[in-house]
C-alpha cells in the first residue's frame, strides 16, 4: 500500500486504532476520525508516523452529517489523495425495543447508517482505480443470540445493503466495496473480561474472544491489491459466531 491514503473512522481506539496502525505498516498514510478522546487519537498518530508514514487525527463525529463528509476532503487534502475508506466509526444502544427512545434510534442510525453512507458519498469522486471502501458491520447481522440488540442489529444489516449496492455502483471505475463482520472483540466497550464476556465467548466455535488486530488483518487484505477481485462480500471474522 505504499503511498496510498487511507481514512479510519473512529480509529483512536480499538478496532478502528489497530486497522489505522495496521495499514501505516503497509506503507499507507492514514487519517482517523475521533470524537472525544484527542490524547488517545494523538499516540495513534505518533505511532503511523514512527513507521515512516503520515498521520492526521481529525475530529469529527460521524452522526453529524456535515463532519462526516468533511473528514474525507480533509484526508484527501493533506495527503493529496484518497484510496481507502474504512467505515468504522459506531455507536451501541442495547435494552429492551420498549425501552428505546426516539433519540436512541436517531442517534444509532445517524451514526452506523447515515455516516457511512455519507463517507462513501464524499470519498467515491476522489477515488482512483484500485480504491476501497470497507465497513465495519456486526457479528449480529448474522446471529442475534439474545434479545436487547434490535436496534443496533438493525443498523449494521442496513451496512451489508449499503455495501452490496456500492459494489454495483463502483465497481466500473475499479473501485470495491466490501463488509467486515467481526464477532466478539476485545475492546475497551466490550473487554474479554468483562461481565458478559464468558456468554459471548461461549457462543463462537473458538471460545473466545477475537483480538482488533486479527480483525484489523481481514480490512488490510480487502485494502490491498491482492483484493481486487473480492467486492460486494460479507467477511466474518467472528471465531465462528454464526456458524
């Protein structure tokens, strides 16, 4: 990936920080999106360019529609290109369907639906042969295994049709557009050692919890070259969580 540019959204930690990092080591420069967190988006930074390449933290929230698109033309503009979207910016509201607000569900779409689709609105035009779009979806568009997840369900499935219609959309110009579905991960919001971790352990064929680098390998291969015929699929990386 030597000298492409790439922009992760809601890559200051987890999933979204080990991908940023992952794609620098593959000779990317890399953009990431935060919202609060400016000390962590930082060493994310600091890190890219210790392997020798650019980094740039932008603060933007992706459930504002304006900030979204912008992140893009920013990334574009520092780098003086744009190859590769990641789509991983997103908010979890779990509880009973009774119990979810209006707000709950404005928020939750405007941040895992609309961001991503305005992101890839943004960055198609700016794309060149060989450009990549990949999002970041959820082992429960696949198996939902309990109740409580109908609204966040809800948004990442509406992630595979966005992609799927992408696809279709780009896939003239040499352009891909592929979703991650990644199971159980070991992250600050949902730690292996967390209260509900064994459940959730329990319900992949592995017993265990994923890792955000061995997510983050699956959209290094779909950025790469080695990809280019892999477009409109869904990916799991889920240690078997809907098998």
């Amino acid at each position: 990936m030597d000298g492409k540019a790439a922009l992760v959204t809601g890559g200051s930690r987890g999933v979204g920080a080990a991908v940023a990092l992952r794609l620098a080591a593959q000779g990317a420069d890399v953009a990431i999106t935060y919202v609060a967190d400016e000390a962590a988006a930082r060493e994310v930074v600091r890190t890219i360019e210790a392997e020798g390449r650019r980094g740039l933290a932008v603060r933007a929230d992706a459930g504002d529609a304006a900030t979204a698109a912008a992140a893009v033309q920013r990334t574009a503009e520092a780098f003086g290109r744009f190859d590769v979207l990641v789509n991983n910016a997103g908010v979890g509201v779990l509880g009973p369907l009774e119990q979810l607000t209006l707000a709950d569900v404005d928020r939750v779409l405007a941040v895992n639906v609309r961001g991503c689709f305005l992101a890839a609105q943004a960055a198609v035009p700016l794309m060149r042969h060989g450009g990549r779009i990949i999002t970041i979806g959820s082992c429960m568009t696949q198996r939902v295994p309990g109740p409580g997840g109908t609204l966040y369900a809800m948004s990442k499935a509406a992630l595979t049709g966005l992609t799927k219609a992408l696809a279709r959309e780009v896939g003239d110009r040499g352009v891909t557009a592929n979703i991650v579905h990644p199971g159980p991960t070991d992250t600050d919001m949902n730690p292996a050692g967390g209260p509900y971790a064994a459940g959730q352990s329990a319900m992949t064929a592995v017993g265990r919890f994923g890792t955000p680098e061995e997510v983050a390998s699956m959209v290094a291969y779909l950025a790469s070259d080695e990809a280019r015929y892999v477009t409109g699929a869904e990916i799991s990386v889920d240690g078997g969580h809907a098998a």
